[in-house]
C-alpha cells in the first residue's frame, strides 16, 4: 500500500482519531434531534472510539442507545458536508447561547478574549471544535458504527461540578472490522481478572475498606504466597539478601531521594505525628539506599543485592483503578542492586537472565524490550543533570547492546533519576503493559552520598540498579488471571486436587485419600456433601481445580482413584502412589497445560 493512500486507512493514527471524532460529532448531532433538550459538554477521540459528555433530564438506557444508533446510521446515509467557520469570542459566546449550550459557552469563556472560535457545521447541527474532521458524514460506515457503554463523568473532571452521562462509542470502516472487536471485547469480558477473581474466590473489594485497596482470600493468598515464595527462592539462589522494610517514610527521606519534588502527586498526603511528617510509601527504594548506608563497604563485597516483596502505596486516580491490576496497594519483587562501575554489564545480564527464565516457567512468549529514555526538553519530571543522562543511558544502551538484546527506544518513559529497560508484555486481550524491568541509577546513590572502599583505599559512588521481575505480585497475579481464565497449571493453583465420593460409604475412604496427599505436600479438598457425582464434578470444574479423584466402592475395593481432569479428560482408575507421583512431577517441573 503506498504511503499516500496509508495516509486514509485506520493503520494511521491520525486518519483514526480524525473518523472517531467525526463519530462523536455525528452522534451528538443524533442525540439533539432525538431529544432536543439535552446539553452538550465535550467529545473528543480516545485511543479506542470517542465519547460524548451529555446532561440529559433523563439516564440513557440501553434502548435509547439503540435509537441514536439508528439515527446516526441515518446520519451517515445523508452525506452531510462538514464545514468549518470561526467566530470571534463574543459573538462565539452569543452564538452558543442562542443554542441554549451552557456548557460549551463555559469553554469559550475559558478562551482568550482575542481568541478567533472554530465551529464545524454539519446539516442543522453545529459544534464547538477544533477539528480536524472528515469531509463528509458519509466518510462513516453506519452499519459499523456500536455504542458501548453510558457512565456517570463529572464536568470538568470536578466532583464538585454537574455530573454528566457519559456515552462511549466504537466504529470502523468495515462490519467485519467492529465484529472482530466486539468479539476481542467479550473475550475480554470472559478474562477480566476482576470477574473470575471474584468467581473463584481469590480476592475481594470493598469501598468501606477503600477503593483499590484489594483483600486477598485464602485461595488467592495461596497464589499469591506461591509467587513470592517461587521468586525468592530464585533470588537468593543469585545472591540476594531479603530484607523488610516500614511502609512508611519521613517527607525528608522523599525529598532527599527526589521523590518529594518528582512524584508527590502519586503519593498519598503526608500524616503529621510528633512535629514530624510521614508518608505511605510509593516505592522502596530510598530505604535500601538507607540499608546500604547502614554500613561501610568494600570494592570486594559489590555487588550489593537488597530484595523485598515490599508493600507500597500510590494514589492513583479512582478512574483507573482495575482490581489487582491496578490498585492504591500493591507489593512489589523489588530489589537494588550496588554495583562498581565495572560490575553493570555482568548485573545486567544477570538481571535479563532471571526475566527470560522466570518466563519460561510461566510460559510467557509474547514480549518486546524497550529502552527507556528521558525526554531532555522536560526539566520537571526529570532529575536535571545532562552529563549524568548522556552517561546512564549510553551505558545501559551499550550493555543491551553488547548482550544482543533487541530493543526499541522510546522517549519520555525513563524514570525521573535514570534510565530503564521495561519488558512490555501482550496479554491474551488489551493492550500491552510493563510487567518486568530494570533501571540504571546514577542519582540517588550521589543524593544519599553513598560509598564504598575501592582496591586503593579511596572512596567511591557504587551505581545501583533497580530491577523488578514479577513486577508487582498483585498485577502479575491478574496477568496471569486473565492468561489462564483462572485455570493455573497444577503447580500454582491454589487447590490441586478435590476428591469426589460417590456416595457416604466412600467418605471414609476419601478423608484417608486427603490425607495421604497432604502429608505429601499436596493442596487437596474433600467435597463431602450429600450431592449427586454429576453435580460435583460440574461445579469443581468450574472451580478449575486441576484433579478430581472420583472414588466409590470399586475404588475402596482395589485400592485405586479414578482421575478425571478440569477438562474433562478421564485418565482411568490408577494407584495413590501413581497419582502423587504424576502430579508430583507436573509440580517438579512446573508444567504448563
């Protein structure tokens, strides 16, 4: 395809955005012929479709969403042109007050006094907007076009404010391109962490423990200790030396890490105790510097490695809280290592080793590394120190490099004091997100004046990486929720096996079963109630429990179990011994089905 007609395809972006916000405009021009008495607030293109902010004395309904549907469809079929005129502010201000749009009045008001106003007019419908636009409303497929969802949206972000109704809106310039979507977005549905969790009985919320603060259940416990149990195993097989750490910290310590002036925002406000404040910590790394600092150092004791699955807080805005996923508490597979100049490259290497292996295990193929680089124009965000930069990043891009590790670079994602390499993964649905990374620090051992002794007797600056495999336990957890849909391989779910009687005279029996696969470190329950087989083995596959011991008076008899799978797969009657052992080799081995 050549470049120019690329140019007028959904695979550029700003051809996309131009035919979503083409969209919202259509739909707002919809809506007003429908119910003439709603007012208009904003509608911009979003990186999936656009929405619409509307204050209506009405909720939309889902059958209302079906009639402006229907109207922009017929919108669409006639071809409307879109023209583009400016007003000065104050006949703007006139104009929209004429239309009765208080709202948009409010917008230009906000405008600078000399400000020109650009309107598009489409039909009898006209809008606030900046553009750009399609030419006309024909450019937009009606029978691709789908309204998603409706949800309450504050004026201006502001709770304070009018709380408007918010319509979400999706379409392409194919039916079959918005059916593949809307497939992807039951698939997504189907996976979401935050549903299966709950079925399952993983983990829960409440708001009157507060939102994004999950609570983890004995099932979802149990994942969750395997994960950090799994993972510092492999640390300190490297040499790590786990520590644990307050969850809070004075404001000093963040002002003198930077934190203070870089990252207030997602901090939580600080609590005043006894002329002193105090904060919930974001991250951990200003209290490992104050480990190392603890006591001196040789050259010969670097490379330094401080680990902790470490409880932290951020505040993160409610909009985009997302169960486990994304919550205001999460616990990190954080560490630090301090290193000698001399030691980066072997470190590195040894930190990019670790990811790829624990990736294998978890069978995670689809990813790509990314270089994370400052934005040097952004005096705000970033720790200002051009020769530091130039320094830090020459010298993680040289060690990627020398590794023949492919990688990308992207600009504006390094973290405040240095330089990273993020692992992005894809998951099954959505879109791709950091799960492991490491960063290259410069910075915060100068601003904690760290040291160590180097073969001369003089003192020297270690650098420090920061590196988290499994990123945060609680979104790898959902990663890993969303990957499976809840059926984890045997060596991770929280329970393995369920055995099954058949009927009261096999209780016995099963108890005994149970506790022979207990005392062999297996995870086992016993479903004793008084229910027909059927039902038991629908609802433990259900549960996704990965084996069920199906045993009756046959079973009693010859000493056997009778092994069925989640999947439904009858593996036939077997010894206790042969079972423990097949199970106990697809644990060995972590296995992936």
């Amino acid at each position: 395809m050549s470049e120019e007609k690329k140019e007028f395809t959904f695979e550029n972006e700003e051809y996309r955005q131009t035919y979503w916000h083409t969209c919202s405009h259509i739909m707002a021009q919809a809506v007003k012929r429908l119910w003439p008495e709603v007012k208009l607030a904003i509608g911009p293109s979003i990186k999936e479709g656009w929405y619409y902010d509307m204050d209506a004395p009405f909720a939309f309904t889902p059958e209302h969403m079906e009639k402006i549907e229907a109207e922009m469809r017929k919108i669409c079929k006639e071809k409307l042109k879109l023209e583009r005129f400016e007003l000065p502010r104050e006949e703007a201000v006139k104009f929209m007050e004429e239309k009765g749009e208080p709202y948009k009045v409010e917008l230009i008001q906000d405008l600078p006094e000399d400000a020109h106003i650009s309107f598009y007019k489409q039909g009898e419908f006209t809008d606030l907007c900046a553009g750009p636009h399609l030419d006309s409303t024909g450019r937009v497929k009606g029978n691709a076009i789908k309204l998603l969802a409706c949800n309450a949206a504050y004026w201006r972000g502001d709770s304070n404010r009018e709380t408007l109704q918010r319509i979400y809106g999706i379409a392409f310039p194919k039916k079959e391109e918005l059916d593949a979507y809307l497939e992807r977005i039951e698939e997504a549905k189907r996976r979401d962490h935050r549903k299966l969790g709950r079925e399952l009985g993983l983990f829960m919320t409440n708001d009157l423990v507060g939102k994004g603060m999950p609570m983890f259940l004995p099932k979802g416990y149990t994942v969750w200790q395997i994960l950090e149990n799994y993972i510092k195993e492999k640390e300190r097989k490297l040499g790590y030396q786990h520590v644990m750490t307050p969850c809070v910290g004075t404001v000093d310590l963040y002002r003198t890490s930077g934190h203070w002036d870089h990252y207030k925002e997602n901090m939580f406000p600080a609590m005043e105790v006894e002329d002193e404040s105090f904060v919930l910590r974001p991250m951990n790394c200003p209290h490992h510097m104050m480990i190392y600092a603890n006591r001196p150092h040789s050259y010969r004791q670097l490379p330094v490695r401080i680990g902790e699955v470490a409880h932290d807080f951020r505040f993160e805005a409610s909009g985009t809280l997302k169960g486990i996923e994304r919550a205001r508490h999460f616990c990190q597979n954080d560490a630090h290592l301090f290193v000698t100049p001399d030691q980066i490259k072997s470190e590195v290497a040894a930190v990019c080793d670790l990811i790829f292996d624990v990736y294998k295990d978890f069978n995670i193929t689809n990813y790509r590394c990314v270089l994370s680089l400052r934005d040097p124009a952004d005096k705000k965000k970033y720790h200002d120190d051009d020769e530091m930069w130039n320094k830090a990043e020459g010298a993680l891009r040289e060690v990627l490099t020398e590794l023949g590790i492919h990688f990308t670079e992207e600009i504006g994602e390094a973290a405040f004091y240095g330089p990273k390499l993020d692992v992005n993964v894809q998951p099954a649905v959505g879109n791709e997100y950091t799960l492991s990374t490491c960063q290259l620090d410069f910075c915060l051992p100068a601003r904690f004046h760290l040291k160590y002794a180097d073969k001369n007797g003089e003192e020297q600056t270690p650098v420090v990486l920061h590196r988290a495999i499994l990123g945060s336990l609680d979104r790898f957890m959902a990663y890993l929720i969303e990957e499976t849909m809840g059926a984890f391989p045997a060596w991770l779910a929280p329970v393995q096996v369920k055995v099954l009687p058949i009927t009261d005279r096999a209780l016995d029996y099963a108890n005994e079963l149970s506790a022979a696969l207990d005392a062999r470190g297996f995870r086992v329950e016993v479903d004793d109630r008084n229910e027909k087989i059927g039902k038991k083995i629908r609802e433990t596959t259900l549960e996704k429990v990965p084996y069920m011991l199906v045993v009756g008076d046959r079973d009693i008899e010859n000493k056997t179990v009778s092994v069925r799978t989640r999947g439904g797969e009858d593996l036939g009657a077997m010894s206790l011994e042969e079972f423990s052992a097949k199970l106990g080799e697809e644990v060995r081995t972590k296995a992936i089905h």
